[in-house]
C-alpha cells in the first residue's frame, strides 16, 4: 500500500517530491512538504482514500513555525507526514476543518498556543486557556498577543427571538466527574448544541517535557491519562527507546504486557461503574471496585503505587517480578472470569439499562473516520483498529487475540466492547505468563542522560481509550526540542457535540460516558 500511496500522492500534487522514511526509526512510511494548496489537496487525497487525520502538530523552530499532519489509515499500516512551514510573525494556514472533522478541535489548539491562524476556521475561540493569557505558551521566545487575538469563549445567550436557554453540565455536575463543562443549548428537553469547555486542570505537560530530560518526565505522563497510567508510561519509555535505538531483555517486554492490561482492565473496571453510577445504578459500582482493588493489590507489590504509575524504565524495568505477583495474576484471572456471568446479570441483561443505552449516541463509520476517533468507541463503531496489532510494542507481537467489535455503534455497543475487550486481556496476560522468559529485565548500559540522535519519531500505543500518539522532536539534547501528546481523549470528545444535538438532556449523560472520557488526559 505504500508504493500505491506514494505514487497516487506523487500524481495528485503535482510533482512534489514524496520521500519515503524508515517506519522502525520514524513511526511513518512517508514524508512530503507542501505548500498551502498542495496541503489542501493531500488533505482531499487522503480523505477520498479513507484515511483519516490522526494528529496535526505545530513545531516552533524559530526561523520559522511547522504544521504536522500525519495521516493514517485503519485497513493498513500506512502513515504519511505532510508538513507545512510559516512565517513566525504571521502565520497563517488554511483550514482542514471542512474535510476531517477532527481538525477544527486540533486548529483551535495550535491557535491559542502558538497563534496560527487558520483560515476559514469557524471558530477560533480558546479552548484550555483564559483571556488573561498574554503571550503564546508554547512558543520558544515569548510573543504577546495582540488584543484582537484573544478570543476567550464568548458568552452564551439565545440569539433574539429564540425559545431557547442555555443549560452547564458540569463542571460541578457528577457525570463529567467534576472537571469538565459542557453548554448545552435546550429546547426544552432537547439538545440543540453542546460546547465544550475545557481547561480546568490544563498544566501544561507539553512545555514541561521542553524543561525536562526524558528521565525527569518519566513521573508525568501517568498524570495525563491516571487510569491508564501503565500504558502511557508504556508510551512514554518506547518512545524514547524507539528513538535511541535501545534494545528491552525479553522479559521486561513480557511483564510491560502483563501489567499495561491488568491496569487495562482496572481501567475498564472503573468506567462500568461510574458509568452505571452516572445511570443511577450503584450497586455494579460496588462489585467492579471490589475486583479492581484485587488488582491493584497486585501491582502495588512491584510498583510501589495503586494509580499513577511509573514502573517502566528506558531499557527495561524498575524491578522485577516475583513468584507472589505471578500467583497473585494467575488468581486474579481466575476471580475474574467467574465474575463475567455476575456483570451479564446484572448489567447486560437489564431491561432498564438496556433501554437507556441502545440506540442512543450511535457513531457510524464514516463519521469515526472523520473525528479519528479510537479505542473502544471506534471498535464499538464496527472499525477493528487496535494498535496492539497494527503497531505493536513490547511483546504484543506475539500474543495472539481477537478484536471486540460493535455492530450498531451506539452506547450499548461501547459497554459490550469494553466488557469483551476485559476477556480479551485476560487471554493477554496468561498468554505472556506462559511465556515469561528468564533474564534480566532492564539493557545493559543504558546512559543515564538520553541524547537521541537528530531527528523526529511518531510512536503510538494502544490506551483503555484508544490511540496514544506521541510526537518527538530531538536536537541532540537529553530534553525534547518537541514533544506533543495527542490523546485519544481528546478525540473523542470531539464527536459528542454531534452526538448529543437533538436528543433528551438524560440521554447526553448516557452518550457522554459511553466515551469514558478521562479530562486530565485532554486537558493535559
């Protein structure tokens, strides 16, 4: 398919040079620059060839700002990066937010942090900061905004003549958790918009990573996603090793499986019940956090933590496992497939929470192409996308396991999904505990100040949520010039306004948190 891409793409820009990369060193088979129009019409290409827009990333080299876009596809692994470089003092690009959905959230991020402007964007307000911020944060020198710049999150009024009003849920409300505010516009009962409005516990990762060696922000990105921690940690060090070229002992690899899907599974654990709390049943909450704290039992005893963890280590682990904590697994496991008939009962067969759900935010395929939506909301949609299979790291390569998918993509598939997806990383673990090799668990020789060579990587793993996608831009330095988090989250939070626009008030609690959405991960 690459070949196929690259001489399509070649055609439909007219000559532009189309250079291929080493997809082991740089996470994309693919590069090309281009100019406005040409990124419009690569833009175009992609889109009639079923891609969809995975990230955009903005990159301040000081003689001059660059846009990132990589494109990918969810039938086969094909990754393009196209690039397009502006004047620091004006910058300015035109939109893609017509073609792929997706970017019109993506945009409006670049713009209140580097302030680009995309032309023909419909609405360049702030989404994480507030209109006290003076300067662009992620710029390298500090450039103040013109007044005309700051564009905070207008206030939100009925235009004249409407019967219609205007209703917060959240951030107080307990279905987002206490931490993120949606607007939603009524007519009556009905949802006639919804605007998210984020930033609550925006911190600023992305510029701390620029002030940090690679060692120092080891701690961080657990604190994104912190049920999920494992597997962002697990993004994190296999970025970096993908970057330096460092070999992990077999072992490590095994144990990073085991313990990235137990914390899959705490995760997932989780979500059923807030969701089921978030419905007005409570009981599940009960049991699900019952056999959740059977696993953080475990991971406590190798980790030293019960939630934000930071267990691996470039080039391995920062101890090993022992026989309590194979036993302790292997228990587990066994617990957990007797507890899978009890959930059926008590939540798959509910008539009540049945009708609460099915057919309700339903997502087609195409739609999820356009909003790259991932994880189990894009499984649950009827697309069998997993980054354990299409780009394994560790040792997922060699475990072999099925890919839960939806049928009707609504609320009621996005719970089956993630009910299945819990067996499937049970199958996972016992997988690697069969094969769990003896050795060391950490490289030899690994410096402990990491200069990466010259360049930039685009690495992805899979998280509870969906695809983690993280770009790095290395000067040589132990700190990234560069390193942006695009967060499944985020992603597919961007969907919910189309979601929810025309259904019941109750039923945008029941879209919502079928996307099981973590804030501090969008937020970052």
């Amino acid at each position: 398919m690459v070949e196929k891409i690259k001489a399509e793409l070649g055609a439909a820009l007219g000559g532009v040079e189309i250079r291929e990369t080493e997809y082991r060193e740089r996470g994309y088979h693919l590069s090309c620059e281009a100019s406005p129009g040409e990124l419009l019409k690569a833009a175009r290409f992609f889109d009639e060839c079923g891609f969809y827009l995975a990230a955009i990333v903005c990159v301040d080299y000081r003689e001059y700002l660059e846009l990132v876009y990589i494109f990918a596809n969810h039938s086969a692994l094909c990754k393009t990066k196209v690039t397009l470089k502006l004047d620091p003092a004006k910058p300015a690009a035109p939109t893609l937010s017509a073609i792929f959905d997706c970017a019109y959230w993506h945009e409006r991020e670049i713009r209140e942090f580097y302030g680009v402007l995309f032309d023909g964007h419909p609405n360049l307000t702030y989404l994480f900061l507030h209109e006290g911020i003076d300067a662009y944060p992620l710029r390298k020198e500090q450039v103040l905004l013109a007044d005309e710049d700051k564009k905070a999150l207008g206030a939100f009024r009925p235009e004249e003549g409407e019967d219609t009003f205007f209703v917060n849920l959240g951030p107080q409300h307990p279905s987002t958790h206490g931490v993120l505010r949606v607007v939603l516009k009524m007519d009556g009962e009905y949802i006639q918009s919804a605007e998210p409005v984020l930033g609550y516990l925006h911190r600023m990762h992305e510029k701390m990573a620029e002030n940090r060696s690679y060692l120092q922000f080891l701690p961080n990105p657990s604190r994104m996603d912190y049920l999920g921690a494992m597997s962002f940690n697990l993004g994190h060090v296999t970025a970096v090793e993908r970057l330096c070229g460092i070999a992990v002992p077999d072992r490590a690899n095994c144990v990073r499986v085991i313990a990235t899907e137990l914390n899959r599974i705490s995760s997932h654990l989780l979500w059923l019940g807030a969701y089921l709390a978030d419905l007005g049943a409570l009981t599940p909450f009960l049991f699900v956090f019952d056999d959740r704290e059977q696993i953080n039992d475990v991971l406590e005893a190798v980790t030293g933590s019960r939630l934000t963890y930071c267990y691996f280590r470039f080039g391995g682990l920062y101890n090993d496992v022992d026989e309590a904590f194979i036993a302790g697994t292997k228990a587990f496991i066994e617990r957990m497939r007797g507890r899978f008939g009890l959930y059926e009962k008590l939540v798959g067969g509910n008539v009540i929470f049945i009708n609460r759900t099915r057919g309700i935010g339903v997502i087609e395929k195409e739609r999820a192409r356009k909003y790259a939506v991932s994880g189990p909301v894009l499984r649950g949609a009827g697309i069998a996308m997993d980054m354990r299979k299409a780009e394994p790291c560790a040792a997922y390569s060699e475990m072999d396991f099925d890919i839960p998918v939806g049928t009707r993509g609504d609320a009621l598939d996005m719970y089956r999904v993630r009910v299945r997806e819990m067996g499937t990383a049970l199958d996972i673990i016992e997988q690697a505990l069969a094969r769990l090799p003896d050795g060391p668990v950490m490289a030899e020789k690994v410096p402990k100040k990491l200069k990466p060579p010259k360049g930039d990587l685009y690495h992805t793993v899979e998280t509870p949520r969906g695809e983690l996608g993280i770009y790095i831009v290395s000067d040589e330095s132990d700190r990234p010039y560069r390193m942006k988090w695009r967060v499944p989250s985020f992603s597919n939070l961007m969907i919910f306004p189309e979601l929810a626009r025309g259904n019941l008030l109750a039923d945008a609690v029941a879209i919502l948190g079928s996307l099981d959405l973590v804030i501090p991960e969008i937020d970052r």
